[in-house]
C-alpha cells in the first residue's frame, strides 16, 4: 500500500473532500498545519496512482484558484 500526504486549504476542503469521493480513494484527516491547511493522507494500492495524480493535479489547480482570487481582492483594497 501506498501513501500521499495532501495539506489542503480550509477555503477549498469542501472540493478537494468531494474529488476523493469521486475517485473512490481511501483518505484520513490526519492533522492541521500551523497555516490551518488541513493534512490529509492517501492511502492507496499501484493501480490507482493515476487517481491520485488526478487529485495531486486538482489540489493545485483549487490552489491556484485560490490565490489569484486573494490576490484581486487585495488589488480592491489598494484602490
């Protein structure tokens, strides 16, 4: 068995928890950082690393939403 340890943003858990239960991956809540990014751990077997791959490129994807919003509101606020 295979593991992949995700930190994963409050803002966007809501998404990340719904993409696991779609790919059907077994998952822990396992802690939270000092960033209050909630750790979860992946277990999974070889023949679903490409779920995993998929969830890996989602997160970033969810991350990456994530950031260029914050960055517009803090473009508002300069204005």
């Amino acid at each position: 068995m295979r593991k992949a340890s995700f930190e994963v943003p409050a803002e966007v858990i809501g998404d990340f928890t719904e993409k696991m239960t779609e790919l059907e991956l077994s998952n822990s809540i396992t802690g939270k950082t000092e960033d209050d990014e909630i750790e979860i751990e992946v277990l999974y077997e070889k023949e679903e690393s490409e779920q995993v791959d998929e969830l890996e490129e989602y997160l970033a994807e969810l991350i990456q939403e994530l950031d260029e919003e914050e960055e517009e509101e803090e473009e508002d606020e300069d204005k």
